[in-house]
C-alpha cells in the first residue's frame, strides 16, 4: 500500500496556549484569560488559543490516515520548542515532508517514523516536535489501515510487545477548576486525579503549602461522601515547582511537608509531579533526587514525578537511569516522533521507573485516540484524559477508544 497524497487543515486544540514563565510571575487572573503583557518569545497574549494542524495521509485504495500535529500548553518553557503556530508550519509540511512521503510503501511504521522524527530544515535544526509527533501518528494509521489491524497491533508486532488484558488507569486533570471538576472525576470512577493545576503560591499552594494540604483533606473528604466505585482514586497533584518556591528550595522543608501531605491524603496514593524547578536538566535531576532519598529516609510513601526538564526521548532515560523519581511524565508532544513515546514508556519499565504517558490538555481527539493504543502495546502506569479541562470530553475520548479497541481485539482472540 502506498502514500499518493498529503492533505494538511489548521485547526483547534482542546485548551489553550499559557505563558508559564508570566503566570508564574503573578500575572493577574481576568475572567478566563490573564491581564499583563506576556515574558515567552512568540506570544502575543498571556492566554491565546491552541492550535493543531492534522496531516492526512491518502492511500492508493482511498482510505484516509490521520493524525494532529500539536504542541503543549506551556509552549516555549521548559526547554521545549518555541510556539507552535499552525499557519506557520503547514508550508513546511507541503514543501519537506509531503514531497518524502509520496510514494511510499506503507511495510513498516517503526522506519518510517524514524525517518519523519529525524528530518532536518535547510538550516540543519529538526523539524518543530509537533510536526513530528502528528505527522508519525498519521504513519501509524496509515500503516494499520493496510494492513486491516489496530494501531495497537502494528505496536506490538513491531516493537515486539505484548498487548494489554486490562484497560491502562486514566488520570484526569481539574484545571482551575479543581472543587467542582473532582465531583465529575469521583462520580465517573477516575482512577487517578485531580491534578489540580497548582501552578502559585499565593492562590493555590499557599505559603506555607497550607492551601493544598487543605484541598487534599477535602477532596479526600468528598470521595467518601460521593464514591460509589468499589475502588480509591490515586490523588496525583502538578505543582509546577511552587513547593520549591514556598519552602526556598529547602530540602529538609520540602520532605517534611510532602511527608505531611502524604499523612493526611492516606488512604490514597498521593503523587506529587514537579515539587521543585531549577531551571536546568541536570540540576533537575540532582534536586529530584536529594528530594526523593529525604522522603524515603523518612518512611514517606509520597512518590516523586518529573515533568519539567525531562521532554526528550534522552531526558526521559537519563531521569530513569538517574532513578531520581519514581515516575516520569513521558509528555507526548515533547518527544517529538511517537516512536520516541513508544520507546520512552518500554525504557521505563525496564528500569524499573513508573511510565505515566502523559500530554498536555492542548492536544486534540485524534492525538489522545493515538495515545491510547501506544498504551495498550506498551502498558504505562498510566495514561492522561486530554484534551481539555473539562474531565467529561478528555476521560470519554481515552476510555472509549481504550474499550472500543480492547473489544476488537478480544474478538479476533488475539493471544495476550
């Protein structure tokens, strides 16, 4: 089967472009948007919409492929590639990568995307990561419609893996909306919330961290009023780094704190993702470690997450070979390539790091869809409900497409 045509169209994102590095620095709430000029190149507000541009792959026998080309929320911080703008690189689609994609055969997902994830501008830098992470989506689906299977199954023939029995856990994320959205994520059974977008000291984390330490005694409250599953969420908070700021990056501090937040979220797991942000890789990983040994010194079974500073394929195993975490955010967008996001969670797991596959609530249906098949041939901890922070639409999107395609394949009785 071959690639005849490439189609582009610019379109929408489930949430929003944020300038992390000014909301950080206090930048005034107004409504839904934020007053102030934005700090991060490229921005022409604090909040503007996102944008995704889906590249569509015609095959020879009239079928269509597809996949999202997408960037996170927090665009430009990080370490990441600047904003992405989808007017601004559909011509690079039409000019570099359609003219490589014509003509292709359609025998294997795994090299083709290699190829797509490692191509370079005249200028010798590699393409912006969301034209790389939409455009091998839209290789794996081509790759499964001919050859009449799953993307799933092209996963796992290719990489070698063994497709999952049970659905993978759904982590949900609030937004500021973190009271009422947590009723819709104990109600519909989620098996891993709130996030909580904890993203300032002075409104969300307080100053001195009593603010989350009286969230989570709430919503620890509210699930035993409206649960009605016959499981415990795991309570999973992002904290962008606030805890670090609130305690001045005082370690001793830091892990008391966690160890109190871990006391009174029991019985629930409690994960805390980005405690700390020291503005570089390296100093990332020596912070998340002198943090992690303090709070397993102390009997604390608060598990760490690494988010910021760990976005490629290469961070990601040099945090798990470091083993300064107990789980690593594997951000889909950042990586580039899905390939990469394939690699990253099987990397995990062989060294013995929890593999959350992650993403950003700036994503789109088709890239969340994408996501959930790589987690049933790769079998992370978990995996994220995007897009969006509405809970509703992102938890339907992941949960359907996961049990639409665990029914598929129980009935062609694929051997687990």
């Amino acid at each position: 089967m071959k690639i005849v045509d490439v189609v582009t169209s610019c379109g929408l994102t489930g949430f929003y472009f944020d300038d992390q590095r000014a909301i950080k620095g206090d930048a005034q709430s107004d409504g839904f948007t934020y007053k102030g000029e934005p700090v991060t190149e490229g921005f022409t507000a604090i909040r503007q919409q996102g944008e995704s541009l889906s590249v569509m792959l015609i095959l020879e026998d009239g079928q269509v492929a597809y996949g999202d080309c997408a960037a996170v929320q927090y665009s430009g911080a990080g370490g990441r590639d600047p904003l992405f703008l989808a007017k601004d690189f559909q011509p690079l689609v039409e000019d570099l990568i359609k003219p490589l994609l014509l003509g292709r055969e359609l025998k294997s997902f795994k090299e083709l995307a290699e190829e797509i994830d490692n191509l370079r501008k005249a200028d010798g830098k590699l393409i912006h990561t969301a034209l790389r992470y939409g455009v091998t989506q839209a290789i794996l689906d081509a790759v499964a419609k001919s050859k009449k299977i799953t993307m799933a199954e092209v996963i796992a023939e290719e990489y070698n893996t063994k497709l999952q029995r049970e659905p993978i856990p759904i982590f949900t994320q609030s937004g500021d909306e973190r009271y009422l959205n947590v009723d819709k994520m104990i109600i519909k059974g989620a098996d891993v919330m709130p996030h909580g977008l904890i993203n300032n000291v002075k409104s969300k984390l307080g100053e001195q961290g009593e603010k989350l330490k009286e969230y989570i005694i709430w919503m620890k409250n509210r699930v035993k009023e409206l649960n009605k599953h016959d499981k415990l969420p795991v309570f999973h908070l992002d904290v962008y780094g606030t805890i670090g700021l609130a305690f001045n990056n005082d370690y001793e501090k830091m892990a008391k704190y966690l160890l109190e937040l871990g006391e009174v979220a029991k019985p629930h797991k409690l994960r805390i993702e980005g405690p700390i942000d020291m503005e570089d890789k390296y100093l990332q990983m020596e912070a998340l470690e002198k943090l992690n040994n303090l709070l397993k010194e102390y009997g604390s079974d608060v598990e760490i997450v690494a988010d910021e500073w760990c976005n490629t394929l290469e961070d990601i195993k040099d945090f798990a070979d470091r083993k300064c975490c107990d789980m690593v955010q594997i951000k889909t967008p950042d990586l580039g390539g899905i390939n990469n996001i394939i690699e990253a969670v099987l990397y995990c797991k062989e060294k013995g790091i929890g593999a959350y596959l992650g993403g950003t609530c700036n994503e789109t249906d088709r890239s969340a869809q994408i996501a959930v098949h790589i987690a049933l041939a790769t079998g992370p901890d978990q995996i994220l409900a995007k897009p969006g922070m509405g809970v509703d639409e992102g938890l339907m999107i992941v949960k359907n497409e996961m049990m639409r395609t665990l029914a598929l394949l129980n009935r062609k009785k694929i051997l687990f």
